[in-house]
C-alpha cells in the first residue's frame, strides 16, 4: 500500500476538486443566468486548453519529472477552482480554459507516476491509482450533496476543496519516489505528437465509454434533479452510487486484468453502459421505485466505466513506440479531439428535444467499444473483411 500512497493523494484530491465544482454546475449555471446550450458552449473551453497544454505537457513532465510537475500543476488548478464559480460567463469560460490547460499537464504526470511504480515495482497499481480518483468522486459527491442542501456556495465549497488539494501535493511530494530523475529532451520533437495507428485504434476502442462518463459529469446532476427530481441531498446520494461503482472496480481492476484480460474487461465494460443508460432513461417512469432504480444505473454505469481510460492508458504504453510521455500526450490529444464537440451537442439536445435523449443518442458509440475490444489486446479489427467473407459463405 506504500507505492500507492503518493498517486492515491494526487488521484482522490484531483477528484474532489472536479466533482466539487460539476456537482455544483446546476448553481453555476443560474448564477449566470445561462441556459445548457451556453452552458455547454462554456464548457467546451476546457478541451480548448487541453488542446493548447498537450504539445507541452510530455515535454515539462520530461523535463521536470513527474514528480516536481503533478504537485505543480494541481495547485494551479486549485487556485482557478473557486474563481470558476464567481466569475460572469466570459471569465467562467476563461478560467475553465485555464482550468483544463493545467489540469491536461497533470493527468500526463499523474499517469506518468503510476506507470513508473509499475515498471519499478512488477505490480500493477494502475487501476488501484485510478481507483483514488473514484473514492474521491464518492467522498466529494456525498459532501457536495451535504453542503447544497445547507445552503453553502460554490465558491465557499470550492475553496475548502483547494486547501485539500494544497495539504495532499506537500504531502504526496514528500513520499514520492525519488529515484525519478530528469530526462535527456530529444534534440527536435514536433509540436504535436502525432498518434499512429495503434493509438487511433485505442482511441476509438473507448471513445464510446469515454463520452459516457464525459456525458455523466457534465449532465448527470442536471438528470437527477430535472428529470428524477431528486433535491440536491437525495442528488448527492445518488450520485455517489456511481462513483462506488467505481471505485469498487477500479480497485479490483488490477487483478481482473490479469484474471480475464483486457479484451473480455472491454466488452463487460461496454455491456454494463449500455444496460446503465438504459436503466437511467426508464427510471423516471417508475413512480415509487424511480430513486432506486437511477441509482442501480448510475451503479451500473460507473462499474462499465471505471477501466475505460486505465486500459486505455495501460495499452498505449505497452503497445505504443517511442516515450511513454509523449504516447500518453497523443492517447490525450487524440481523445480531446474526438469528444471536443461532445458537450454543447449534448448541451444542444437537452436544452430542444431532452436530457434523456442527450444519453440515448451515446448507445451507438458504446456499441463501436465493444465491436473495437480485441485492439486491447494488440489484434486488429477486420468488421468490414469478416461480413465478406459471411456474405461469400451464404452465396456458395
């Protein structure tokens, strides 16, 4: 448990600092008096900046060792977290951009740390580490919850979360590994890391699942508290089964991949989203078992997409060419793009046809994660040749 300590600070306060500030989007959003269209347009700066920070973020963490650039960066994002909940929409969209800037820079160095102790170590602790950020989730679900229901602002809640963030990155720096040391920088390295085939391939692999737990974040309180109709106690609850879904998977993660691989952990995955979403969508049609049955979606839904990003993650460095660093920035740009056009559609769908429509349209993207399960396993995908060769068959 000692080799987890460092990456399970940085995860579970990275997590609390996030979840503080989504749960609380739905007082956000009235305080600037904002509909989800804007809402969603506003939240597309963030990609923005993780656009902007990846052609950096190999470089710094290379430069600057994971362990020196994580208890950087997360501090940054600490300080923008409260300014976020108090500024009119231009700087609520400014600060965000930031937000997402520095926070990219993080995840790289994060999963940089984590991948580390592995290589050095033989364990797998990957999953585990990823596994914190979901305690985190729960822990800041259940306390945003609390503090909503007794009136406490966004900004005050936000504020209180950042000091926690300051204490665990003194704290996780000082039982870090030191036996990281500073990378020799390659002589020219392009600005953009380009992906290769294998890393479009993984990409597309979890894209489906990825868009989900985006779609979870940014619309999932509005969900409970619009359609459910829950009150922002009961949200906070409900909430918080989904990130015990979680959590609880995450943590197992490591031992599942080694007990049924990657490939059948994909396909799970992609079979309990699709289950949740459609568990979410129906709940609020039963009146007296509606609460419970959102909450076994939100369950079900968070065990589906616990391992989407620690396999994509774990797959890119063991499949991918050249430094881990760069590998993991491309993984990262490529997934940015691909989803950055995913919150103000989804924003756009809530706002004219329904919130519950904004997750339906997701199933077919779930369905492509888990047609696209064997690139886990570093086998290529031939839909196109394999129903050819069925219609050839049939023909003879």
């Amino acid at each position: 448990m000692t080799i987890l300590l460092a990456p399970a600070l940085l995860y579970f306060s990275n997590s609390i600092l996030f979840n503080s500030l989504f749960t609380r989007l739905p007082a956000i959003q009235e305080a600037m008096a904002i509909d989800k269209t804007m809402l969603g347009l506003a939240l597309l700066s963030a990609p923005v900046g993780t656009f902007l920070a990846l052609p950096l973020s190999g470089r710094i963490t290379d430069r600057l060792t994971p362990r020196v650039t994580a208890v950087t960066m997360l501090p940054i994002c600490a300080v923008l977290a409260p300014l976020i909940t108090i500024l009119p929409f231009a700087g609520f969209a400014f600060c965000f951009f930031l937000y997402g800037f520095f926070r990219t820079i993080f995840d790289v160095s994060a999963n940089m740390i984590s991948a580390g102790i592995e290589q050095r170590s033989g364990k797998k602790v990957l999953a585990r580490s990823h596994g914190f950020w979901s305690v985190g989730l729960l822990v800041g679900s259940l306390a945003s919850g609390f503090l909503a229901d007794r009136g406490v602002s966004p900004f005050a809640q936000q504020s209180i979360a950042a000091i926690l963030v300051l204490v665990a990155c003194a704290a996780a720096f000082r039982v870090m590994p030191k036996e990281m040391r500073k990378e020799k920088p390659a002589e020219r390295r392009p600005a953009y890391v380009l992906p290769d085939r294998t890393i479009l391939m993984i990409c597309v692999m979890v894209f489906g699942l990825c868009i989900v737990e985006g779609a979870i974040y940014d619309w999932g309180t509005f969900f409970l508290r619009e359609v459910v109709k829950a009150d922002p106690a009961t949200t906070g609850i409900l909430y918080a089964t989904f990130t015990i879904g979680m959590g609880a998977t995450r943590m197992a993660g490591d031992k599942l991949r080694d007990l049924f691989g990657p490939v059948l952990l994909v396909r799970s995955s992609a079979l309990l989203v699709a289950l949740g979403i459609v568990l979410l969508v129906v709940s609020p049609g039963f009146a007296t078992a509606g609460m419970a049955l959102a909450a076994l979606a939100l369950f079900t839904l968070g065990c589906g997409i616990a391992l989407a990003f620690p396999l994509a993650v774990s797959t890119t460095i063991s499949l991918g060419k050249g430094q881990a660093s760069e590998n993991l920035a491309a993984l990262a740009l490529t997934l940015m793009i691909s989803t950055i056009g995913v919150p103000p559609l989804l924003g756009f769908i809530a706002q004219h046809i329904s919130l519950s429509a904004a997750f339906v349209v997701l199933l077919p993207f779930v369905a492509v994660s888990f047609l696209m399960a064997p690139v886990a396993d570093g086998r290529r995908v031939r839909l196109w040749s394999a129903r050819a060769k069925t219609g050839q068959a049939k023909a003879n």
